[in-house]
C-alpha cells in the first residue's frame, strides 16, 4: 500500500489541531469530535498540553484514504517549540499549512511557509475558521499570495464567511474563472502546456489541468488554497479529496538497504527509551540488529507501528511508514538508522534558540535528581542544550521563550517530581574566529604529558557554513580511531570557545599527527605507559585548539531579530524614541492610510521587553512580527559565559582536572 507522511503546520491558534480532530472525525478512526477547549483531542495527549490547550510535543495519527495510508503529523504551532517541527520536516512527503480566515498570515504562518517552500514540501494551503466572525477568505487569499507565495490558486468559494452557516463549495470545470486563473498559473510554468493553450485553448481538457496541477504541487511548485472550517466541517471534504489528488505518495522499497532517521525520541511508562523512526527504505524486524548513527548495531526488541488511529505491536515495519522501535538504547534525534536517507539532516531550517536560563532546583537534595530529569528532556528536545558549570554547580537550558521555560517548569514537577525556579532569562551569543592560528604539541616534548601529537589549524569560514574538519596529514599515518577521536573532540571543544560561548563557521584542519605504538613488556602484558590510546588524542585536542584559538582571535556576536511593527499614525512619535532607547533600528517606515509599517531590527535579548511596552506604546493597537535575522559583533565589551568544564587555556588547571579524572599516569 502506499503511503503518505502529512504534516500539519501553522501559527498558534489558528486551528490546526482542530483540523486534525475533524480529519480524524471524517475518516472514520474516531466517534466523537475531540476538542482543544475540552482538552479531549486525539493528539494532545500530554497533561500540560490538555491543560493550556496548546500542542507542545508533536504527534503522528495514522489512517487510511482510498487505497493510501497517510500518518498525519500534527505539531506545535507556538513559536516557542519550533524545534519539534523541525524534526518532523526531515520526514514529511507533504504538508497543509492553516491559516486562519481571520487574522490572516502571522508571523509564524511566514516563517513555517518560506521553510516549506526553501525544502521543496508539497503543500497545501487550508484557510479555516471561515465560519468566525471577522473571517474573510478573498482577502486573505490576497495575503498569502503577496506574503507566502505568489503560486497559489483558490480551489473554492465560500458562501456566508464570517457567519455559523458558512458553506464552501469546490469549483469544477465550469467555473470558467477558476480554469482561466488554473490555465494562466500553470501554463507559466509547463512549457509544453502553454504551447497547446497558444494553438487551441479550447483544446484542453480540465482532466489534463487536474493532472498538471497535481504534478506541479507535487513538485512544490504551487500551492492549492482550500477554505472551510474545522469546527463545523465546512469545506474539510473537499480538503481531503485534495489531500489524496494532488499531494504525492509513495512505494517504499521494503527489500532495498534499510535506511531511515529518528526524529523524535520518548520515555515509556519504566523509563526506557523509545525511538520514533520514519522508514525510507528496507524492512526492520523484531530482533534484527540495526545499526543507529556511528555506533555499532543494536538490537530491535520491539516494535509499534501507527496505524489506523493507534500504535499496534508488530513483528515487523517497512519502508514507508512511521514506527516506535524499543532497544536503541544510544539513539539521538536525527540519527541515521542504516544507510543515511539523502534528505536527512542537510542542514538547519530554522535559527537555534538565543535565549538561555538557570535551572535552580527548589531543594539542594534535588540536584541529581534535576540534572537526570534534565538529561532525559534534552533526549527528547535536543536544542535544549544542557549545560553544567563544574565552578558554580549550575544547569543552564537554551530557550526560545518564555513559554518555553514555563513548561519545562511544570514537566519537571508534573512528570519527575522536581520543584524549580528560573534565574532571569539572558541571551546566548555565539564566536567567530578572527583569522588564521595554528598551534601543535609533540609527544615526548615538554611540556606535552600525553602520549600524542596533535597540530591543528584553525581558520575563518563563511556565515552559515558550519565547522568542517579535514587531515593536513595523511590518513594511513595514525589509526584511524585516533582520528576520530580528535575530529569528535574538536567539534566538542567548539561548543564554548575563549569568551565561554560556541564557535561558528570555522575550518579545522590537523597538521601534525603521531603516536606511540601498542607496546608490551618481555612478558606478554600491555603496557600504557608506552602505548598511544584514544584518550591521549581526547585530552591534549583541546589544549591544541584552544591555543590555535587564542592566536587567532575571536569576537562575539549578539543575536538581531528584523521586526515589523504596525501602529496607528498618531502613536509613531512616542514609539520611534522608545525603540532608540531599546537599541531598536527602524530602518523602512511606511504609511499605510491611518497607519504605519515600521520595519528594522532589534537584538534579540530586548525582544520581550518590546512585547511587554508595546500595548501601552500603541493603545493595544500595535501588531508585532519578530524573526532571527543574524547576529553581528557585540558592541562594547565582550560578554563572556563560564566554561561548563575545565579551561584548556588555563594549561595547569586542565592537566590537574584531566589527572583527577584519569587517576593520573
């Protein structure tokens, strides 16, 4: 059978979850409509997210369409759990986007649709609530098509919008204004299509339109748009026929190499570690060992398959589908599961989290306790970034925002029984490598104490480009486990350069290797003291690259967000000084009749201060959209963050620590 990953996706509130319910509701997996008020839906399964009535973590339902079964994705809307939809877009074959009929594109509706359209997603657009006061469909088509993507058609009309009889019908054939638009959208891009539209319009039929508009949406090349409403069902049927006409499947190869990634990870009911894998290729079997990331193979020892509104035990999963694998103990989201999937982990796709806070449990008898239950909701978001500070005995986790923290507070509480507060919220900066350094230890040169030779260079690369590391030397020079523990230790080392934060955008290279031979004394035993280990590459790496950082400079970087603030245009003399004192730069300022559009950029720290004054700026008027942009050099002097480990620029205290850690040699 063939399948299809769909992921819902959209701006908080605009009912996207609700959409999920009615979907679920008309396909027959469930009797009764859940609702988010109620905290009775499907996919909302969490305590916390029933109580807020908001989709925290991201959740996969399975059903079956005509001869297709789609596993439906639904996931966070608030711009605070991004990173669960990331995870989720690295396995997606299609997507319906929800935009709400009333408040139109949000901020975060542009930030989900420019993503789509960047990874080529097929997608569908599905403006709902159509049958809320306020709702106007016409316009908001108009929004998308100038905010989202020009390629976009309206597959429908809507009677009565904004009232509870709001009814929506599809057009067909002979809605000659709607195969006028269809014809001008696609002949624009089908060459061939437009030159039998130039000899004979008349000539196509609306069979061959249908079959050109799925394949260009397919190909993620236009953007069907549907209205209706999730509460009332309006409109939902036609959306689902679209779903199967024009979103493309697939027949997963079941006998090909096995290939596939883990995008989600979870805890079941003893602790026990439970991956969510999506299958691209191959078969996976109860007992079969599969290999997961670098690590050598494990063993399968169970396996739940979603499937028709449930999980079900199964003997075994194929390519295609989505599946809860027990037994891949070291597994971590976006690990390769056999051969990696091409579309896997290419990049990021969305800017990490600028913000960051200490965790502080309410009783010091808890501290173990937190920093465990901590580990385990960094398995699951691993853009939490954890962080322990040795010298002050501190937890820190990145952030998104404030919402974020509220309810990392109460799943510490509800789910692992720990109290905690949060000191203040501070912003997460980031190094960039000033120039070239290089620096290199000999083994058996002082004041070298390990028994390694390691040189590194150390370079600046282009924003965006990450951090590479490549062999100055030759490969056959040194085993190749010694390799590899330096390349793993110099990207560790990179978390936190001199000022503490993480370095960006950098090229390693090693120029010097060498090692000490496995040695063994006259009587057969090994002896350490005169054999090169892994370890000695782990522990002299750090003083390596840190000394060829500090020769070559870094400079810190704060994070800036762009805004776009809409205000009314008496309002504008009292805003503009108090951005300036915000640090704000309004760089376009546009009227827009009684209005204005004040368009700049802000660092990302003073974000919330903004949120917090602008309803007393603006009379509540005020309408802000914020998005990372970049970050640029710290202005002034460079904040520095305490290492969470030892310094290896502090050459005694890193060999004391080593010692303490290794027992000595």
């Amino acid at each position: 059978m063939k399948t299809l990953n769909l992921g819902i996706l959209a701006h908080v509130d605009a009912g996207k979850t609700s959409l999920t319910e009615r979907l679920l509701h008309d396909v027959g997996v469930t009797d009764q409509l859940g609702s988010v008020d109620a905290g009775s839906t499907r996919t909302d399964s969490l305590a916390l997210e029933r109580q807020r009535g908001i989709t925290i973590r991201s959740a996969v339902v399975s059903f079956v369409l005509d001869d297709v079964t789609v596993n439906l994705i639904d996931t966070p809307g608030h711009p605070d759990f991004i990173a669960e939809v990331e995870r989720v877009l690295d396995v997606l074959d299609g997507a319906v986007l929800v935009v709400s009929a009333v408040e139109g594109v949000q901020p975060q509706t542009r930030v989900l649709m420019r993503t789509l359209r960047r990874l080529r997603i097929p997608t569908l657009i599905f403006l709902n609530k159509v049958d809320r006061a306020g709702a106007d469909p016409e316009r908001v088509v108009r929004a998308v098509a100038e905010k989202l993507t020009p390629a976009v058609v309206a597959m429908g009309s809507v009677a009565a919008p904004g009232t509870r009889g709001a009814r929506c019908t599809p057009y067909g054939p002979a809605d000659v204004a709607f195969t006028d638009r269809l014809l001008d959208l696609l002949a624009g891009q089908d060459d061939v299509l437009f030159a039998d539209w130039v000899a004979d319009a008349s000539s196509l039929p609306y069979s061959r339109l249908r079959r050109a508009l799925a394949a260009r949406t397919g190909s993620a090349l236009v953007q069907p748009v549907f209205a209706g409403s999730a509460m009332t069902g309006a409109g939902v049927d036609a959306l689902i026929a679209g779903i199967t006409e024009l979103l493309p499947t697939i027949q997963g190869d079941v006998d090909a190499p096995l290939s596939g990634t883990v995008f989600a990870i979870e805890r079941g009911p003893a602790g026990e570690k439970i991956a969510l894998v999506r299958l691209f290729a191959g078969t996976i079997q109860v007992r079969d060992r599969v290999r997961v990331g670098a690590a050598d193979a494990v063993l399968v020892t169970a396996i739940r398959v979603v499937t028709h509104g449930a999980d079900a035990v199964a003997s075994s999963v194929g390519a295609g589908h989505i599946a809860r694998l027990w037994g891949l103990t070291d597994a971590r989201i976006g690990d390769p599961v056999g051969v990696p999937p091409e579309r896997a982990g290419v990049d990021r796709h969305f800017a990490p989290p600028t913000l960051e806070t200490v965790v502080v449990p309410a009783r010091s008898v808890d501290r173990v306790a937190l920093h465990a239950a901590l580990t385990q909701l960094a398995e699951q978001d691993p853009l939490i970034n954890l962080r322990q500070d040795d010298r002050q005995h501190e937890l820190s986790v990145s952030l998104y925002g404030e919402v974020q923290k509220e309810v990392i507070q109460a799943t510490l509480a509800d789910d692992f029984g720990v109290a905690v507060t949060f000191q203040e919220t501070s912003t997460v900066h980031v190094e960039r490598v000033c120039g070239p350094g290089a620096a290199v230890e000999v083994i058996a040169v002082a004041p070298n104490p390990f028994l390694a030779t390691v040189g590194l260079r150390i370079t600046p690369a282009p924003t965006g480009a990450g951090v590479s590391f490549r062999l100055g030397v030759e490969l056959g020079s040194m085993p190749p486990a010694f390799f590899a523990a330096v390349e793993e230790t110099v990207r560790h080392t990179l978390r936190q350069g001199p000022h503490g934060w993480e370095v960006l955008d950098c090229e390693v290279t090693m120029t010097h290797a060498g090692y000490w031979a496995r040695q063994s004394h006259s009587h057969g035993t090994f002896d350490k003291s005169m054999s090169s280990t892994a370890g000695d590459f782990r522990h002299l790496t750090p003083l390596v690259l840190m000394t060829a950082l500090s020769r070559a400079g870094t400079q810190v970087h704060e994070p800036v967000h762009r805004f776009r603030l809409e205000v009314p245009g008496d309002v504008l003399g009292t805003l503009l000084p108090a951005l300036s004192r915000l640090d704000a730069v309004p760089t376009h300022t546009t009227g827009q009749g009684a209005s204005y559009l004040v368009e700049g950029e802000i660092p990302a720290g003073l974000v919330h201060a903004l949120e917090r004054r602008l309803p007393a700026l603006t009379r509540g008027e005020g309408v802000l959209e914020t998005e990372f942009d970049r970050y640029r050099p710290v202005r002034g002097p460079a904040p520095t963050r305490a290492r969470w480990d030892h310094n290896p620029l502090d050459r005694k205290e890193y060999l004391l620590a080593v010692a303490r850690r290794v027992g000595g040699r």
